[in-house]
C-alpha cells in the first residue's frame, strides 16, 4: 500500500504554491495524499513566518503531532518547511525534540523526497542551502484549484524593508525564466485552468533573464497570448517600480483583472522613510492619481502596518487619511511585531504599546469596513461578470465567485457552474462580499 502524506499550509500565496510544488514531488515519489494527520506517513508543516502569531502556531502543531504520535503508537515523519524552517533551522530541532524529522529551507523544497528518504535512516535531517536554481520542471505541481493556477515568476527579495523577513527567509531576488513561465501557463491552460496568478515579491521588477530586454509588460504580453487563460492576476507589484508603460499595458490587455494590489504600508512619509520603503505619501499618492486616470475601472487593495517604530498618533492620523483618499477595496492590516535578522528589530525599538497598537488598528479597521461596504453597495444594481470558483463556504447551495476587480460574488446556483464566467446582477452588498443573480446562463457547450 502507498504510503500517505500531508501538507499543512500557514502563510501567504506563494506557501500555497510552495504546498502545491512539495505535493507533486512526494507523489511523484509514490505517495498519496491524505487530509488526516493520523494516516499520514510524512506531515509537512508549511511555515510563515511575517507575523509572530504564525510561528506560535508551529510549535502549538508540533505539539500535538507529538501527542497524536504517542495515543496512536505511529512514527510519522514530521517535516517543517518555509520561512520558518529557513529563519529558525536546528532551533526548531532543539525546541521540540524528536518532533520535527526534517527541516527544509525555502530554496531547498524541490529536495523534499531525498529528504525524507534520508531522515529514515538518521534524524533529524536539515537543508537550508541557497539553491540558486529557479526552474521548475513541468508537470510536478499538484494544483488545488482546477480554476486558478499560480504561476510563480520572482523569487526572494532584495528591497530590505526595515521591517520585512523575506529576504532573509526567501534569499536574494532571482528572475525565473520567460520561457519556463510560458510552458508552465500553456501547460496549467491545457489542463483547463481558466485564471493565472502570477507570484512573485515585486513582480514589476521582472527581467527576463532568458529574453535581455523583457520586462514585466513584455511578461505579461507573452502570457496573455495563451490560449484558454482569461484572467490573469499578479501579486504583488511595488509601488515604486511603476511605470506609464506598465499602466497602457494594463489598459490595452483586456485579461489583465482590474484589480492591483498596492501596499503602501503607512501613510506617513516618515514612517514610509523609516520602513525604508522608498517612496513618500505624496508620490505614492501620485501613483493612485495616474491608475485613476489611465484605469478608472481598476479597484485598489493595499497592506498596512500600525505601531511601527516611532509612529506618532500624527502619522497614524495619516494613515487614516489616506485611507479615507484612496478607498480601497480591501485592506490587510497588521500591528507591528519585530521579526528577526531585520533592520527594524536591530535599530528601532518597539515603542507604541500595545494597546495602543490596539487602538489603532480598532479604528484603521473600523474605517476599511466602512469604505469597503460603501464601495460593495455602490455595486447593487450592476451586473459583474464573475469566474464562478467554488462552492460557498456560508451554505451549500450557494456559488461564490469572483469579478475582474477581485470583489467576491455569492450567488445560487448547480455545481456545474463552477469553471464558467458569468453574468451577475447584484442585489445586497456586505462589508466582504456581494450577493446577486446569474443572467441568462446558457448550459455549457457539447464539444
Ligand atoms: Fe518584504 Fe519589502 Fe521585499 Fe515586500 S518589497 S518582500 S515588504 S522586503
């Protein structure tokens, strides 16, 4: 009988992919999936670790793979990989002994099955080399989503926001190849995928380094010619590598989702400076004023961090007005925790109380609902051409989908919908999503 694995996944898109690639490896290695930890022959634990709350969770999960292990009398093979594994290493060994068999680094999952096969003779088995290659064999990934594909085009990071862990956790910036990201998106087209997401930590800052002169416009030109794909999304541009041209090509590029998701951080050029961001309020604000004009139809989403270092309520305040200017769609909004290895925790001290980093994400957040669900009304009464993904997760009978502008659309109606862009007349708008009713569906073509 084949022996079972399970992934746990923490964190951000590009762990989800991560999951997806270490999946494809241990069934090419013979495995099979499983969703019980209990049945598994190899638990993964994919780590983030942006957020200290996230590396709690680690060891709260390896706790009690250690408790399962005893009730049951199993031995599974425990492996912690991501940005975790990569930043804390034997520490993870010494924290929880005998727990965790393997630890690979982020640069290091393609080794994942030699790793486990190793670790049945000797544990624990540790792999945090910088491996520079970025290619990706075709055909390994074991994608979730029938729909969506991600695609990753970037790895690692060299911008050293002050406060940021992934170019210590992810290593220096490294451009995959155009020609190995086109195979990937003809290949996940082939198989039905309907939706590329292409990842990377600044992907406007590609250059191909197979094609001398392609950059992210000359990217997502090449994609956008692939049969079958209708969407395409990218995460997460930055807003200082920005350009006209890169603004046209969205216009002109009718796949290209009306959505871009523009961190911003802090309203506060000061804090922007300590952040190390490298832009000020006011350019950034510039930059909205420019997608305004050239992409009116194009919807914002942002990330935002309070109680940096040195944030006075006057630059909190500026948080909140240039939320109030730019309305977003939606907003991930964090208190500030020191991560390791970075500049911040080296030379800033963590100075806002906590409770006052309370308050202030109390009131960021209370302003995004506001925004965000006045934004979702403005929609009743519109019809939203929506990718219809999934099932809901609020009841059986409902779809959930999303715009071109990454607004999410509950709607009634059969499974077979799933995989088809449709019509939707919206009804009734919350602060998160919106509901509404399919137009005139057609049932699907017999080929
Ligand atoms: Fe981190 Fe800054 Fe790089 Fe984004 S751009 S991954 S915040 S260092």
């Amino acid at each position: 009988m084949a022996q079972k694995y399970l992934i746990e996944t923490f964190g951000c898109q590009m762990n989800v992919h991560d999951s997806e690639r270490m999946a494809g490896l241990l069934e090419q290695a013979g495995y099979e999936s499983t969703d019980e930890a209990a049945d598994a022959d190899v638990v993964v634990i994919n780590t983030c670790s942006v957020r200290d709350r996230a590396e709690g969770q680690l060891y709260t999960r390896l706790g009690e793979l250690r408790q399962m292990a005893s009730e049951l009398g199993t031995d599974p093979t425990v492996v912690v990989a991501g940005c975790v594994a990569q930043q804390e290493g034997e520490a993870i060994v010494k924290r929880s002994p005998g727990v965790a068999d393997v630890i690979v680094g982020t640069q290091a999952i393609r080794r994942l099955p030699m790793l486990v096969a190793e670790a049945a003779g000797r544990r624990p088995v540790i792999d945090l080399n910088p491996y520079d290659d970025v290619t990706w064999p075709l055909g390994v990934t074991r994608r979730n989503d029938p729909i969506k594909a991600y695609v990753t085009i970037i790895e690692g990071c060299n911008e050293f926001c002050s406060f940021c862990v992934v170019p210590y956790t992810r290593g220096h910036e490294r451009m995959r190849p155009k020609a190995d990201i086109v195979a990937e998106v003809r290949d996940a087209a082939s198989q039905g995928t309907r939706e590329i997401q292409l990842l990377g930590q600044i992907v406007n800052h590609y250059d191909a380094p197979d094609d001398p002169g392609c950059d992210f416009v000359g990217l997502l030109e090449a994609v956008h010619e692939v049969d079958g794909i209708e969407r395409i999304r990218f995460a997460s541009p930055h807003p200082r590598h920005f350009d006209r041209r890169f603004l046209e090509a969205m216009k002109r590029l009718p796949k290209i989702c009306r959505h871009l998701h523009l961190p911003v951080q802090s309203g506060s050029t000061r804090v922007l400076d300590a952040m190390r961001r490298r832009y000020t309020r006011e350019s950034y604000l510039d930059l909205v004023a420019a997608i305004r004009e050239t992409l009116p139809d194009v919807a914002l989403s942002t990330d935002m961090i309070v109680g940096f270092p040195g944030e006075r309520a006057s630059d909190f305040d500026e948080t909140l007005t240039l939320t109030s200017q730019v309305r977003y769609h939606s907003m991930f909004s964090f208190k500030y925790s020191p991560r390791p290895n970075t500049l911040a925790i080296k030379r800033l001290p963590d100075d806002v109380p906590e409770e006052e980093k309370t308050r202030r994400i109390i009131a960021l957040q209370a302003l995004q609902r506001e925004i965000q669900t006045m934004l979702n009304e403005a929609l009743v009464g519109t019809t939203l051409e929506v990718l219809v993904d999934a099932a809901s997760r609020r009841r059986e009978t409902e779809l959930s989908g999303r715009a071109s502008t990454n607004v999410v659309v509950n709607l009634p109606g059969p499974a077979s919908w799933i995989g088809r862009t449709l019509p939707v007349r919206i009804e009734r708008a919350g602060p998160h999503s919106v509901w509404g009713q399919a137009l005139s569906v057609q049932p699907p073509a017999i080929s």
